[in-house]
C-alpha cells in the first residue's frame, strides 16, 4: 500500500454470484461463496453445489478446511472444497440460528434456546440457554464455547458437567467474539453498543457512540485492535493493554457519507478492509492512515454483506446483498 487515494479497483476479478451473499471466504486457497438461495459456490468457475438441497441457507461459518452452513431445512452441513458435504446435525426442520467452527474439528449450533456442541469426534452435548441463543463462538483455546442471549453471555464447556458461567449485563446481546489471546469477550447488543468482559476477572467493559447496531466484528492478527461496522467508519478498539479500551478513544478509519457494514482484518498487517452499504470497499493502513480504494460505491449493488482474506493475505473476496462478488489480488 502506498499513497492515500490510490485504487486497486482494476485488479478485482468479478464472481458470479447473483444471489445475496451471506458468506465471501476462502476455502484453502479457493475462494468460497455461500448464497441465500442455498448454493454455496467454490473456485472462479462458478461451480455450485447445494448442501441443503432446496433449502435457504440462514446462517454460516468457516475455517481453512470447511463451510459450515445451517438451513431453514434445520440441517448442519460441512461443504469442503471438492464439493463433498457431510450432515453434521438435524434438528428435524427448525431453523438454525448460529453455527461457529471450533479447535480440532468441532462445531457448534443453536436453535431457539438450544445449544449443540459436536467435538472433532462427533460427541454431541446440548445445552439450554436462558433465553434464545443469539451468537456463538469458540475460544481460541480449548474446547470452550461462549453464547450470547438476553442479559449476558454464558461460557460453556460442552466436556465438563458443571455449569455455564455467566457474564451478565442488561439488554439484549447479538453477536459474540473472543480476543485471540483469549482475554477478552465482546458482544455486540440491541443498543447500539458493545459489551465487554475481561475474563480473568469479569470486568466490564462498554463500547458506546453506535449511530446503529454493530454486526461485524475482525481482530489484528496480534491481538491489539478490535474493527466494528455500525458508524460512518471503521471503529477501531485498542486491546493491548489489560484494561481494553477502557478509557481510551478507538480509532477512526475509512470515514465516509455511508455507514461501515463489514471490516475484515489482514491476515499478517495492520490493514483492515472496510465494506459499506453503498457497496464501497476501501483497504485502511492503520499505522498511517492511508487508505486504497478497492471497489467504488454503487448503490444498486447494495450492501457488502461479507468480506475475507486468504491465509497469505494476497487475496481478498467480498460479495454483497444484491448478488455481486469479487476476488482481488494484492500487487
């Protein structure tokens, strides 16, 4: 990356996608696509494949190896990138709610109040929430999975008998995300807030100044910074320091007349990639502020929905509500 203003937009090649896109990832080194209408579609190709058969795909997740996608059939399925898919679980046409990917294979989903974990081994532990389960998340380490629902989030470990640990703080709570080192705990909620606890002691933490609610969250690969949607900018959280952000202002990346609906950190830079609801798409160097447009605004193409990198941080995909989608390629 170099001087502010400069474009990438001639090197993204264009996907074909044509339905909203819940999930823009890369399996390996395939870049990966999950569509509302069901088809989850692999490679530049367009090769589609349909693991819910003629079902919706409402939900999805992904590591290096595996798409995992939940449907309105109320089936788990784990796509790998030949096209294979294999049932993980069945909750017998209820509709799934969350899916996370988790160490050494396992997964999880809920339903409604319901939690499932299934280990690398296809143990499966239920577990019912105290409200609906509104996210899930894995720790980084251990087979550790946290839930947020009304009133907090709950720390759960499926191989144990006791019971969760909640985190409690008033409100209704969204999304979830563990820090990488496993210190932290956020979630995003109804407010138009984010709500924090540090772990080893369960302190709270409370991110506020939301114009809307927050539903995409991306670390740094070291750990330090936190990227949020729901303003007119990227809203950067420093972590470093034990306390969080407490008592620190974030950063501010990529202001503009749009509101930020996807952040995807690089993968080994301190570059976050920045998706607005009128389809912008800016890369934003955080130690200087620069930023590369990568795609320029255009409304009719709608939101970006979803945006990931490869693991060597050369590529990024990206696909929007309206059904476009694209790779670039970094110089």
């Amino acid at each position: 990356m170099s001087d502010t203003q400069e474009s990438l937009t001639q090197r993204v090649e264009p996907l074909k996608a044509g339905f909203h896109v819940i999930a823009a990832r890369f399996i390996g080194d395939e870049p990966a696509l999950v569509l509302a209408d069901g088809a989850v579609v692999i490679g530049s190709r367009d090769t589609r494949f349909h693991p819910h058969g003629d079902a919706a795909i409402l939900v999805s997740a992904l590591d290096d190896t595996i798409q995992l996608t939940g449907g309105d059939d109320g089936k788990i399925m784990a796509t790998q990138a030949d096209g294979s898919t294999t049932l993980l679980g069945d909750e017998n046409g209820r509709w799934i709610d969350a899916v996370a990917i988790g160490p050494s294979g396992a997964v999880a989903w809920s339903t409604g109040k319901k939690v499932v974990a299934r280990d690398g081994k296809g143990g499966l532990k239920e577990w019912l929430a105290p409200t609906t389960a509104q996210g899930l998340a894995f720790a980084p380490k251990g087979y550790r999975l946290a839930i947020s629902h009304y009133n907090g989030a709950s720390l759960w470990f499926p191989n144990t008998e006791g019971k969760p640990e909640i985190r409690e703080w008033k409100g209704s709570h969204l999304d979830v995300t563990f820090s990488p080192d496993g210190r932290f705990l956020v979630t995003s909620m109804q407010e138009n807030t984010l709500h924090g606890w540090r772990l080893a002691d369960g302190k709270d933490m409370r991110m506020s100044g939301y114009p809307s609610k927050t539903r995409s969250f991306s670390w740094s690969h070291d750990g330090n910074w936190l990227a949020t949607s729901g303003a007119d900018a990227a809203i950067i959280w420093p972590f470093k320091e034990k306390d969080g952000p407490m008592g620190k202002a974030p950063r501010e990346c990529g202001v503009r007349h749009s509101k930020v609906s996807t952040v995807a950190f690089h993968p080994r830079a301190l570059v976050v990639a920045i998706g607005y609801e009128d389809s912008c798409i800016l890369l934003c160097r955080l130690t200087d502020g620069a930023e590369l447009l990568v795609r320029p605004a255009k409304q009719e193409d709608g939101r970006v929905t979803s945006m990931g990198w490869c693991k060597t941080g050369n590529r990024m995909i990206f696909g929007t509500e309206e059904g476009v989608a694209g790779v670039l390629t970094l110089p």
